[in-house]
C-alpha cells in the first residue's frame, strides 16, 4: 500500500516538479492531502485561502 500511495504522490507531484502548475493547483493539492491525513479543518482553511485567487484568476 505504501508503494500505491508513492507513486500516487509522485504522479501528482509532477507538474509541480516540471513547473508546469499554478498557485490555485498547489492550493488545491495541499488541501486534498490534509484531508486524507485527517486534518478537516486545516483543509477547510487551505481552500478559504483559495477563494480570493479564484476571484482573480479568468
């Protein structure tokens, strides 16, 4: 199962790695991995600081 999840992160890693990804992506990501840790409320937080990007962003 470890393994499974390796490579899940490092295929999502990837267009972080290669540059090819945006602030709202990076937000999303964070907040996804915080839920999955257990941690709601943090995950509620990272994706409240999204909002004001969203707005922003066309």
């Amino acid at each position: 199962m470890a393994l499974e999840l390796l490579q899940e992160a490092e295929m999502m890693l990837q267009p972080w790695l290669s540059g090819r990804t945006t602030p709202r992506e990076l937000i999303l990501f964070k907040a996804d991995l915080q839920r999955r840790n257990g941690q709601p409320e943090s995950s509620r937080r990272s994706l409240q600081n999204l909002l004001p990007l969203h707005r922003n962003d066309p």
